[in-house]
C-alpha cells in the first residue's frame, strides 16, 4: 500500500534519515570504545558489570536529557537497550583466568545447553575443558585423573547417581553442581568426595547472551578457601552471587520455580481444552496479557523434561500446589457469591501484604509492557 505524503514531508523525512545515519555512527563509535574497554576489563581481571558505574551513568544521561527537553525513561530505554549489547561485546573478547595453576576443567554433561554455556565461559577464560558425557564413562578416571575441577550439570533426576558413579578425584579437585535443586545433590557430593564441594543454581536459561546482571545462588559446601577463586571467575563473567544454605534455597524455588511453573503449565493446558484461538487472543491482547501468554508459551517452547524435572523433584511441590488450590476455591467462592466486597477487602489485605514492593513491580512491569508493545508484529 502506498502512503500519502507530501514535498514537505519528503524533505523533512530526508532530514530525519540523515540524523539515522549520524546516530548510527555514534553507535559504531561507542561500540569500538566499548570493545577497548572490554580489552582493559579482561587484562584487568574486572568484571563486564559494574552496577555502581550504570546507576551513576544512567542517572547523569536521564538529567541531561531532561534539561535538553528529551524524555528521561526514553534516554534510559535506549541506553539499557546498547548496554545490553555492549555486555555480549565485551563477553566475546575474553575474560581474565583467575586461577592459572587450576588442572582441567571436566564437565559431566557438557553436551548439554546449560553446560556447554558454562563450557564456553570456561574456555572463554583460558581454562582447558574437558567433556564427560554418556559414552565416555569407560574413560571417566582418565578423564578426572589431573582434574582441577569436575562440574555435574546433567538432568535433576539423575543428579546424585551420575555423582555417585564418579571415578575417585585428585584431593585438591573441585566438585560442583549446577542442579536447580540443592540439599540433595550437595549431600551427595559430600558423601562421594573429600575435597572442596560447591553448590551452584544459575538462575537463568542456556539462551543468555551475557551472564551480565543474571543470578547464581551460591551453596556454601566444603573448604570454601578452595573455591573462591570459582566465585570471583563467576563474577568477572558478569554475574551477581546470592549466598544461601540449600534449605533456604530449596524453599524458595518451590515458589520461584516449581509452582510457577506449573501454574504457566496449568494455564496452558486450560488454554488448549478451551480450544482457544491463540491468533485472535493476540488481537485482543493488551500488551500485559500478551506478555503473560509469552511466559506460558515460553514454557511450551522447552523441554517438559526439564520442567517436569523441576516441578516433580522439589519435595513439597505436591503440598504447595494443594495450598494453591484452596486459595483458588477460596476465591472462587467469592465469584459464586458475588461477593465483591469480599474481594476488595481481601485485595487490600494482599496489597498492604506487598507495601512497597507493589509500586516498584508496578514500574518495573510498566518497562516491560512498554517493550512488549514495541515488539508487537504488525
């Protein structure tokens, strides 16, 4: 179809895509900086993300732009959105090895998304890895024989028997698991080796760009002297460490992971018995409801085993979801009533329960809708 428009407006429009190009040039121009800065943070030993410099940049770029009458959140959008970019630059020149004297790097189940990632960031810092996979384990204690570190990233629920089956490791050796789960497979790694032992949860997916500003929870195991260095290498990839005991960890992902998840995977199956149009849904969406349905197709997008490994092997998931389900009839309760009274009063009560946190989730998902709604396709 061909829009009207006007001399004037061709005129006007040239000029706009001058003013394209020249912020394109500025673009390249930051990324070169950003790569030479790359160079000095891997030279350095520094890490890619430097949360005190971004607030402070970001809080100079939103007073500048407001003085020069431009929208601050505009300025801030478009920055987070090169910085971003900047990250996954950054990540492709390398990091600093932390520990130079460290043996072999062998990864059980490096095969794999999760730990071929880690594999990468391995080698990415100068350390040599190994991989321990399915057929290899006839020439597991060859493999293991001078390692400096084994790291277990295999399927939940075969966690603690691959660790079980593990060749006898150097005294020195490291052993760590990235499993989602954590009292189990550290008592495992307890039992099996004598050595330093280190639990780890990433909390993000194998499809990060960057490890920049992403999560790993950190289960204290034994000689922790003797993996501090691990700890450092993580953060100079980018990412924040939280420090928990693997109880309180595998308390909260029963409601950050297990039942999360399975109420995404409870709405997707209400969605298809419904027989819903997935395509009109998304004419009528409004951006929060297209972000929501996003999260549940997300879901659908992966590997149920994965999920099922997450869902069925958190030993109170059952409990939870039954708790869940009394707060849904709860509520249903007060839909067959008609009792909007009643919703009020307990939708005041949820909300004073959230305090602050309610306006910050609020301006926070305002962010996101606002991106949501940019990447609708036309």
């Amino acid at each position: 179809m061909v829009e009207p428009t006007s001399v004037a407006l061709d005129a006007l429009r040239q000029q706009i895509d001058e003013s394209d190009k020249a912020l394109l040039e500025i673009l390249r121009r930051r990324q070169q900086l950003v790569a030479q800065v790359g160079t000095i943070k891997h030279q350095e030993g520094l890490p890619i993300y430097a949360p005190a410099r971004e607030a402070s940049m970001l809080a100079k770029r939103r007073s500048e732009a407001e003085a020069m009458g431009l929208s601050p959140q505009l300025i801030e959008d478009l920055l987070r959105r090169i910085m971003r970019e900047s990250y996954i630059s950054e990540k492709e020149i390398g990091f600093k090895r932390v520990n130079p004297d460290l043996g072999p790097v062998v990864i059980v189940g490096g095969g794999g998304k999760l730990g071929g990632l880690f594999a990468q960031l391995f080698q990415l810092s100068g350390y040599p890895v190994r991989l321990l996979e399915q057929g290899d384990w006839d020439n597991a204690e060859a493999l293991v024989a001078d390692a400096g570190m084994v790291l277990v990233s295999v399927p939940i629920d075969v966690t603690e028997a691959v660790i079980a089956k593990l060749p006898p490791l150097p005294a020195d050796c490291l052993l760590v698991d990235l499993t989602s789960i954590k009292q189990a497979p550290l008592a495992a790694m307890l039992k099996a080796h004598a050595g330093p032992v280190l639990g780890l949860h990433p909390m993000f997916g194998a499809d990060v760009a960057s490890l920049a500003k992403q999560v790993v929870v950190v289960c204290e195991g034994r000689m922790p002297e003797q993996y501090q260095w691990l700890l450092e290498q993580i953060t100079i990839w980018g990412a924040r460490l939280h420090h928990a005991s693997a109880v309180e960890h595998d308390q909260a992902m029963q409601l950050v992971q297990a039942m999360r998840h399975f109420t995404a995977f409870v709405y997707g199956m209400h969605l298809k018995r419904e027989h819903a149009d997935i395509e009109q849904l998304l004419q009528f969406s409004s951006p929060i409801y297209r972000l929501e349905l996003a999260m549940v197709g997300r879901l659908f997008a992966q590997d149920a085993n994965l999920y099922a490994d997450i869902i069925f092997s958190q030993p109170d998931t059952l409990a939870r979801a039954r708790h869940y389900l009394d707060r849904y009839q709860q509520a249903l309760a007060l839909l067959e009533q008609g009792d909007k009274a009643g919703f009020n009063r307990i939708f005041a009560n949820v909300a004073h329960w959230f305090g602050d946190f309610a306006e910050q989730f609020q301006h926070e998902s305002a962010n996101m809708l606002m991106m949501a709604n940019d990447s609708r396709s036309v």
